[in-house]
C-alpha cells in the first residue's frame, strides 16, 4: 500500500483546494456535476446496502449526517461516536461534523467544508465531500509499481487492458465513453459473464449496457466485501440501481466526468483484488511445478542414458566372455581384428555417454538441492555406483579378452611350428625307412658267397647301428605328437594317425631286423670273409651320413624368435657349427679315400662284384651329394638368419620408438592429472579463475590426443610385427588408455564441480570469501586428498567452522540428522558439493513447502480443499492438469464432491510425504 504522504502528493491540500474554489465560482460543468451525483449516489448505496439502507438523493439524505457516519462506519470498519437522535439544526450540525472529524482523523485534509453547508443541502459541497471520501478509503490504497494512487490506478487498466482490441487507456474521461474499457475488466477477471468477441466499438450504448450489468454477478463472486462480510439481513427491500442514466450521459456528454469514471474503476479494481492474489499465487505454484517438471525430465533422461548404457555393457560381456574359436591362427587373428575395431569405433562412444551419464546426475542432485527438494536415488541396479562397477567389470573382461587372445596367438603359432617341424621329420624318416622292409625280408644271402655273405652280416650289423641312430628321430616324433595333443592342435587325427603308422613300422623294423640277423648268424659258419675295408667305409659312412642327415634337417629348420638375444644365440650356434666343417671335410675326404682305396683293390685283384660293398648301401656318390648340399645350405641358413636379425632389429626399433613415445605420453598424463586434481581440490583464485583453468586444461588434453592416435598406430604396428615384450618403458597400451581416459573424466567431473559450487554460490548468494572459507575447511580435513569426508572427518569440520554439536545423546541425534542429508543414500562419506549445500543452507533462506500451500490456499478462497474448475480458472491448462492428475482427493471435515487435498500435495514436492 502507498503512504498517506503519496496520497497528499496527488490529493493533497492544493489539489483540494483548486477542487474547491473552481467549484464555489460555480464553473462545475453542468453535466459533469449531474453524472458525479449519479456515481457517487451509486457508489455510497452500494456500500450502504451491506447495513441494509440506501440513499435517493445524495444532497438531501446526508443533511441529519446519521447515513453519512454509518456509510463511514461500513466503508472503514470502525465504529464512529453515538450520533445525536435529536432533529434540530444543530443536532444535525453536530453529527456532521462528528463525520468529517472522522474523515480528518484519517490524515486527510478537508478544504473550505463545513458541516453547515453538508446540513444546507449545498450539493457541490456534498459531492466534494463524498469525493473525498472516494479518494480517501477507495482510491489512496491502490498502489502499482510504486506510483501515485491516480497514476497506479490508470497503469492498472492499462495491464489489464493491454490485450484487448479497440481498448486504449489514456485517461479517465475519453478512454472510457465507448464501453470497451469497462468490458475488458470484467471479461478479463470473469470471462464467463461477457462474450467480448461480439461487442463493437461502433455501438457504445450495448457496450455500456452491457459492461454496467455485469457487475452485478461479479461483484457476487468476487467483491471481498461479501466474501469476508456477508450483509445483514435488510431491514427493509432495496431496489437493484438503475444505470440508464449514468450510461446516457457517458454516452451523450462529450468529456465524461473524470471523477466519475475513477469511481467506477477503483470499483472494479477492488472488486478484482481477490482475482490478482490468485494470479500472483498461480505464478508461484507455475513456478515450483515447472522446476518440479524439469527435474523429472532430467531424471527420465538419466534413467534412460543408464538403460541403454547398461543394455551396451550386457550385450558386450558375452563377447567379450567367450572363448570360443576355431583353434587356428587365422580365426583368432581375426577376432584380434573385431576386438582392435571394438576399442577403435564402439568403446569411445560409450566413454562419452558414461561422462554424460555422470554429469547429467551431478547437475541434477545440484538442481534438488538448490530447489529445496529430496535428493534423487536412480531406480535399483541405475545407481552411479552400479554403472561404475558395471564400467569396471567390463573394462577387466576387456584386459582379459585380450591376453587371452594374445595367449592364444602366440599358443597357435607355436602349434604350426610344430605341425609343420612334425612333417619335416616325419618325411625325413618315411623316406630314410622307404624300402627297408623288403631289403630286411629278402633271401640273397642264400646264394652269395662266403665274402657275400659277411658282407651281408657286416651290412646287416651297419644296419642296426643306422636303426639305433633312428630311435632319438622316432622319439622326437612322437614327443612332438604328444605336445600337438597336449596343446589341442585342430588337425591332431591327421598327426596321431601318421605317428602311429611310424610307430607300427619301427616295430616291425626291429622284428624284421632281428629276424634276419639270426639267419645270418646260422649261415655265418658258411660265409666267413669280410671285406675290411667296406666294413670300415660302412661303419664311417653311416654316422657321417646320419650327420649329414641331421645336419641337413637343422640348416632347413623353421625357427620362430622374438629377441634380439633369440636370434643371436641362434646366429651364435650357428657360427660354432660352421667352425666344425674343417673336421667334417676331413672326414669327408677319408670315407672318399676308402671307397678309393677299395675301387683301387678290385682293379688291382679283379675281384667279380668287389665294388658292391656288402656292409652298406652308402656308395661315395651319396656322401659327395649329401655333403654338397649340406655346403650349399650354411651360406642359405646365414641369409635367413640375417633376414630374421634385420626383422629383429626392425621390431627392436619400433620397442624404442613406442618406448620413446610412451614415455613422454604416460608422464604427461600423470601431470595432468595431477594439476586437474590440484585445482579441483585447492584454493588457487575463484571458482571462474578455477573453470577457466579447468577448461584450459581440457582444450590442451584435447589438442595432445593426435599423440595417443600416433601411439596408437605404432601400437598397432607393434602387435602386427608379434611384438609382446618392451623392455625400455613400463607403460603399455592399455594402461595409457586408461590413464588418457581417466584424463578426460576427471576434467569433466571437476568442470561440473565447479560449475554446480558457481550455481550453488549464485544462488544462495555466499560471497566469495564465505566458498574459500568451506573450501580451506574442508580440505584441511580432507587429507588423503579423496574429495570426500568420513563422518568423523565431516563432523570435526563442521566443529571448526563453528557449528555447535553436542557430545551427549542428543548431539548425536543432531549429527545423525546432518548426515541424513548429506549423505541420503548412506555411501560414508561426505562429497564437497553436499557439504557446500548444506553450510550455504544454513546460512540462506529458500521457498518451502509452507509457502506452496499458503498460495493454494489463497487459490481456494481459505478452503482447506480446492477443486478442479479453481485450478483450470487460475492455472495455466498444463500445469492445472498436471495438479489433477497428482493431487490426492481431499479426505477431511466439510469436503465437497471433487475436492482435492492440496497440502499433501504441496508437501509431496519437497520430499515431506509421498504422493
């Protein structure tokens, strides 16, 4: 309301005082002075009815002054002195002045007005006084924005006829002739009453009409008067005003009376004051569902991220879990393929989307807090807490899916480098056994001579020491079946069935053999002579010759190495085999000599079938071709063995570029981490000069990721060359992964921690100096430096920033009370944002529930209920709707049919009760 002083600024003494004389000089306009009689006739009847009396004419009936005291006494609540009864002048007199005391009494100023003039019957006197009495108890109170009463009120018809057509406010007199004003009023407040769309500005006399009987239903619903004071029972029947007359002469005079005009509007302005309560109790309840609806939003929005974020995670793990494959290396090395696309294309989406998630939960706790309401706890198995471990399980079975592929490779690739050193021996041995069991079987030494004859014993014993050389090549045979087998080598039937064919043939070698060298034995007594010096070729040739054999098998052997030291050794044995071929070729060119020596002989002696050695079938010829291929695969064996050194030192080189690498990458990221987490938990400037830094530290995280996507390609070079080991760094791949990511996460969590400390700093209205203060207390007992308190740790801070718990039973229940609400959902520990909400709530004011249902009730008239149609009337259509749906039904004394308790409800939204 305005101060009487404002009053006295628009009304004042000599705004009265021109008032005054201008009329005493008789310059009332005639006109004007005939609608003020009829206005302000109606305007005191309309306040007289409530005692049950009227006026007729108003400069007549106030002469006694007993209607004027008690048209006082109705319009101010207040009981005015006893009038005199008496009617002579000056009982009269006496009772008039009694009035304008009265009236004086209220601070306002009454100019060249006596009783005697009121008593005479003076008219312009009479509507003077009465217009002041207007502007004292209708007018003086309207306030707007601050303005004069007269400025207020036309700023309030121009609010409240601002989106009506052919309507334009200017002033009291103009602005009001054709209707359209007063009909905008009522079809504003009470759009049932006057169907505004039909009515012209061509047609005055139907707008005014129409405008002066519309008050008569609005003012029985609206008019505080009969909602508060119901009239008395009448004393005797009144008849309704009758308006015609006021409306010809709005209508016929061409400057409407101003005065008149504003009595009219304070009328209507008080009669919709109820109406503008209820607009501004509406606002505040649009205000509180709105936030109430965004936070439900939010929390749709984060339980859907969670959904699918979740769903990902379940359809990824059995991927991930499996170890199924074709036991070959072509079939893991494509799963190595489809795991490296995995981590390439569809893992970085979901780090985003896991960020988000976390975020988004952040921003709305902050949003609950800020707004007074209950803290959110996600749906069972969508907690942060559940996506972390679910994160955690899936980013171990990512760690074991691909040792285990790594482990597979590596098992595999062995496996064909036994597979394929299986069938070189194993052709070795078919071919050395091709033949010997019909050579074993035959009977030649039947038929030969005596020196045919040792010499087929001499060449049978040969024989058996050639079979005795085999057994070590057998048995390596079979042990590498067996390993085949041990490691699930995918072709082991084919391997088991060519091992046991082998198997079954030495056997049968060694029977044939034995067998045979018994029937020698029982013809040796027959055939005695010997050849000494096939013998001796015999027993020189065949080790030399298994030599050759072997040797032969190791200077084609497949070798598979991943060091330098690897391929050293084997460079290095190499090397010490080569130092061996003098003694070779020594012994070489000695079996040359002998079988020289024996062609030498029979020449000599012409001995029939000498050449033919009996002890063996080794001619020189074979050991000329065997040792030269032996000499052609040392200088072979020495390029493959350079070529594998040359892949070694190439691989060597990518151990150090991805070393050298790494070790500027991994460090890096440490110091990131570290800064971010320094300027998160320190005191280092505001909370803008820390979201600055942060977002720098973001912006230079994002422009270093060209160097993990160059790690990462010589990474990948490095599992194409088979490269496992990097003795120069202790960072892998994937623990840079990590690390990069873990980078990123604690960037954006700190950027929404600050940014929620900014929100919650701005809107609570905690200065700068009060944040650094939490902030230093908080890290002060924070001193594993986690971002979080144990209670005890909680409790001793809030110690140090004054805050007074006691130790006794009762202090505990406060402390436990605290906890509640910093800790809703009972994790242990404080977090700096619940700690911050908490102080900064203790030392701000917030809207709470109170306050909702006191603006409900405002909307309901003092009901303890509401119903539908009051809600739809003074709510927006949505946010009304949303009320109905969620509003429970009104279950106390005096209910009606739909009635709705809006308390619970009001309570509901803050968390004090469930809906």
């Amino acid at each position: 309301m305005m101060m009487e002083n404002g009053l006295s600024m628009e009304y004042g003494d000599g705004y009265m005082e021109q008032e005054e004389e201008w009329e005493r000089e008789g310059l009332l306009d005639p006109a004007w002075e005939k609608q003020q009689k009829k206005t302000f006739t109606a305007w005191c009847n309309s306040h007289l009815r409530k005692a049950g009396t009227a006026i007729d004419n108003i400069e007549e009936d106030f002469r006694n002054g007993l209607k004027l005291m008690l048209l006082l006494e109705v319009i101010s609540g207040e009981t005015l002195p006893k009038p005199d009864r008496g009617k002579m002048r000056f009982h009269k007199i006496a009772n008039v002045n009694k009035a304008l005391d009265f009236i004086a009494s209220k601070g306002v100023h009454l100019v060249s007005i006596g009783a005697e003039e009121i008593v005479d019957g003076n008219l312009k006197m009479t509507l003077g006084m009465i217009w002041t009495i207007i502007l004292r108890f209708a007018i003086q109170d309207i306030s707007v924005e601050e303005m004069t009463a007269k400025e207020g009120l036309l700023l309030w018809c121009q609010r409240k006829t601002a989106p009506y057509k052919n309507v334009n406010v200017q002033n009291f007199h103009l602005s009001f002739k054709d209707g359209l004003a007063f009909c905008a009023f009522i079809h504003r407040h009470r759009p049932d009453l006057i169907d505004y769309a039909k009515l012209s500005k061509d047609n005055p006399l139907e707008n005014l009409n129409t405008a002066f009987d519309g008050p008569c239903n609005c003012y029985r619903h609206n008019n505080n008067y009969y909602n508060n004071n119901p009239p008395e029972k009448p004393k005797q029947q009144i008849k309704k005003p009758n308006n015609t007359h006021t409306i010809t002469d709005l209508q016929n005079t061409a400057l409407p009376d101003e005065r008149a005009v504003m009595t009219y509007v304070s009328s209507y302005y008080h009669c919709f004051s109820g109406a503008q309560k209820a607009e501004t109790a509406a606002n505040r309840i649009c205000k509180v569902l709105k936030v109430n609806q965004e936070n439900e939003r939010l929390m749709e929005e984060y339980e859907r991220l969670a959904s699918d974020l979740l769903e990902w995670i379940r359809r990824t793990m059995p991927w991930l879990n499996s170890r199924q494959a074709d036991n070959s290396l072509a079939g893991v090395q494509k799963k190595l393929e489809e795991y490296r696309t995995y981590r390439r294309k569809h893992k970085p989406p979901r780090v985003e989307q896991k960020a988000k998630l976390e975020t988004n939960f952040n921003t709305l706790q902050t949003k609950l807090r800020l707004s007074n309401r209950p803290a959110y706890l996600p749906t069972e198995g969508k907690t942060v807490s559940d996506i972390s471990n679910s994160w955690k399980g899936l980013e171990l079975a990512e760690k074991a899916f691909e040792e285990w592929l790594l482990a597979e490779t590596m098992r595999l690739e062995r496996l064909e480098h036994l597979a394929q050193k299986f069938k070189h021996k194993a052709d070795a041995h078919e071919d050395w056994t091709r033949g010997k069991e019909e050579m074993l079987q035959s009977q030649d030494f039947r038929q030969c001579k005596l020196n045919e004859l040792k010499a087929l014993k001499k060449k049978h014993e040969a024989f058996e020491s050639d079979l005795a050389a085999h057994q070590d090549r057998v048995e390596q045979i079979a042990a590498i079946a067996q390993e085949l087998n041990t490691l699930e080598y995918h072709d082991c039937v084919s391997v088991n069935a060519r091992c046991q064919r082998i198997c079954d043939q030495w056997d049968r070698l060694g029977a044939l053999t034995q067998r045979r060298r018994t029937a020698l034995d029982e013809a040796e007594r027959i055939l005695e002579k010997i050849d000494i010096l096939h013998l001796e070729f015999a027993k020189r040739a065949a080790p030399f010759n298994n030599w050759l054999d072997g040797t032969r098998e190791d200077l084609v052997d497949m070798f598979i190495v991943h060091t330098m030291e690897e391929i050293q050794g084997l460079i290095q044995a190499h090397d010490q085999f080569k130092a061996t071929l003098g003694e070779a070729d020594k012994e070489f060119n000695l079996i040359v000599n002998l079988v020289r020596e024996v062609e030498s002989i029979v020449k000599q002696h012409q001995i029939p079938g000498g050449l033919e050695n009996p002890y063996t079938t080794l001619t020189a010829n074979d050991m000329t071709r065997k040792w030269s291929d032996v000499r052609q695969l040392v200088p072979q064996r020495d390029q493959t063995l350079a070529n594998e050194l040359r892949k070694q030192q190439n691989n060597e080189m990518l151990r150090r570029q991805f070393a050298e690498k790494a070790n500027i990458v991994g460090p890096w990221i440490e110091r990131q981490m570290d800064a971010v987490t320094a300027i998160g938990m320190g005191l280092q400037g505001s909370l803008e000069d820390q979201l600055h830094r942060l977002k720098e530290y973001e912006q230079a995280v994002y422009a270093y990721k060209p160097n993990i996507e160059e790690l990462e390609k010589i990474h990948q070079a490095v599992q194409e060359s088979m490269i496992f080991e990097n003795r120069y760094t202790n960072y892998t791949m994937e623990t840079l992964r990590v690390g990069w990511e873990q980078l990123l996460t604690s960037i954006n969590r700190n950027i929404n921690e600050v940014e929620n400390q900014i929100l919650t700093r701005d809107s609570k209205g905690i200065s700068q100096e009060q944040l650094n203060e939490f902030r230093s207390s908080f890290n002060h007992f924070d001193k594993n430096r986690t971002g979080r308190l144990s209670p005890e740790e909680f409790k001793s801070c809030l110690v140090s920033l004054g805050y007074s718990i006691g130790k006794d039973r009762q202090g505990d229940l406060d402390f436990q009370r605290i906890l509640a609400v910093v800790d809703p959902n009972n994790t242990g520990y404080v977090h700096f944002d619940a700690f911050l909400d908490f102080m900064t709530r203790e030392s701000t004011d917030t809207d709470t529930a109170e306050q909702v249902i006191d603006s409900f009730r405002i909307l309901a008239a003092d009901k303890p209920y509401i119903l539908p149609d009051e809600l739809r009337r003074e709510l927006p259509p949505d946010q009304a709707e949303y009320c109905i749906q969620r509003m429970p039904p009104y279950k106390g004394p005096n209910g009606v049919p739909g009635a709705l308790d809006y308390m619970s409800f009001s309570t509901a939204l803050y968390g004090e009760t469930d809906l």
